[in-house]
C-alpha cells in the first residue's frame, strides 16, 4: 500500500521498515530472483521448522538488510518453508523460485510455526528414495531419477504443494518441489518446476530416463503424499 506524504507517494511501514511490496518481485515456482542469496550447506539436514507466513511479506538478503523479493501465503496451497538458519527475530528459508538453492530471509513475527518430523531423501546414484520419520526409516524404494541431459538437481529442497487430479494419466497425486531443472527452462506448459509423482510403468524404476522429477512407486506416493508441506526433501548422488 501507498500513502501520500507530502505529496509524494512513499511506501507504507511494513515490519517496521519501509517496504513497497508492490515493487519486490514474487518469489514462485515461476519467478527467477537472481538477488536471492545461495544456500552455502545445501546437504545439510534441519531440526523439521517449517513455517507459513499468514499474509504476503517482504524477504531480504540477511537480517535488517535489503528487501529483494516477496512471498505470499499461497503456492499450489498454504504456503510452508522449511527453516534452515535463524537469527534474533529472523529466519532464513529455503524459496521456491529460481535459482535453485535460492533462499532468504523473514522476520519472525508474523509467521505460523509448526515441525515436520519426516524427511525425504532421494539419492540419484543408487536411484532410490528414503521416507524418515524422525530419523527412523518408513520406507525405501526403487524410483526414476533424471536422464544425463535432464538431471535431478541435487541438493535440499522441500515439498511445495500437493496436487491431486485423478484425471491425470501418469499419476492421480503430483507433489511439486522447491526446485527446477538445471536443463529446461520450461516442461510441459510450467516453469520445468521438479516433482515426485507416480507413473503406470514399473520398468522405469531404478533408471535415469524422466526430465528431472523423480518417479515413484504406488507405495511410496501413497506414503509420501501424507507428509505435510514444508517437509525437507535432500537430493544427493549416493
């Protein structure tokens, strides 16, 4: 919001700082924020925080620092990120936009918390996936991963949305990601946005053949689809 000072249009207070929201680009599955800064422990695990901002807020480099992007309170639903630093009154997240391993900064305040005790662990080598419950193993299959052209970037991510259409014909649940293909700048219409999702062939298991997403079991999207938004996902090439 504007107000008039004097005449002359200045940002409204927002946390305290003035901040034009109106001017800081979104940060989606569809936006590209070169300004975001890089996630320097991209194989590193949390303590499960992810948190929900309630309404759209500004994101800086660092703590009292620059404002460079905005996130609002919805994606493909509520909007949850997993946490992966803190600071008095702040804390860092990973984004959903591009670059991959992009993340920034949020004043705490007016964030819903809440813990994901899973985490999901997708390893490109072996081809497989790995559902933990804190830190216990729930279960671990054979998947697809990313061709040599169109690789499974690796790295920490998370769970963004979970999307059921039962129209669709390779999988009635898609879970998108907080990453993209390091290949395609688009797939399919989208903004080559990576996801697990099933598939109606079994023999694509433990093979390097999708575009990037990774291709699951039956049983392991029936398990996976139940952990909640937010939850870490560490791609590695074991």
């Amino acid at each position: 919001m504007l107000v008039l000072l004097g005449g002359v249009a200045a940002a409204a207070l927002f946390g305290g700082e003035d901040v034009d929201l109106s001017t800081l680009a979104s940060s989606t599955t569809h936006a590209t924020i070169s300004l975001a800064p890089q996630d320097s422990k991209p194989f590193a695990a949390t303590d499960g925080l992810v948190v929900h901002p309630q309404e759209e807020m500004a994101v800086y480099t660092a703590p009292d620092a620059k404002a460079f992007a905005k996130i609002g309170p919805r994606q493909f639903g509520p909007t949850w990120l997993p946490v992966i630093d803190r600071a008095d009154g702040w804390v860092r997240v990973l984004l959903p936009s591009r670059p991959n391993r992009s993340t920034g900064w949020l004043k705490d305040r007016d964030l819903e918390r809440a813990t994901s005790p899973y985490v999901i662990r997708v390893h490109t080598g072996s081809r497989t996936i790995e559902l933990l419950h804190k830190g216990r193993r729930q279960g671990i299959w054979r998947v697809a991963v990313g061709a040599r052209k169109t690789p499974t970037p690796p790295g920490r991510t998370f769970v963004l949305g979970s999307i059921t259409d039962e129209r669709q014909s390779y999988s009635p649940v898609i879970l998108p990601l907080g990453s993209h293909s390091p290949t395609l700048d688009t797939f399919g219409g989208g903004p080559g946005t990576v996801a697990i999702h099933g598939w109606p062939r079994s023999n694509v298991f433990g093979a390097a053949v999708s575009h990037g997403c990774i291709r699951v079991p039956d049983g392991a999207l029936d398990r996976l689809r139940r952990v909640p938004l937010g939850t870490l996902v560490l791609i590695d090439s074991k």
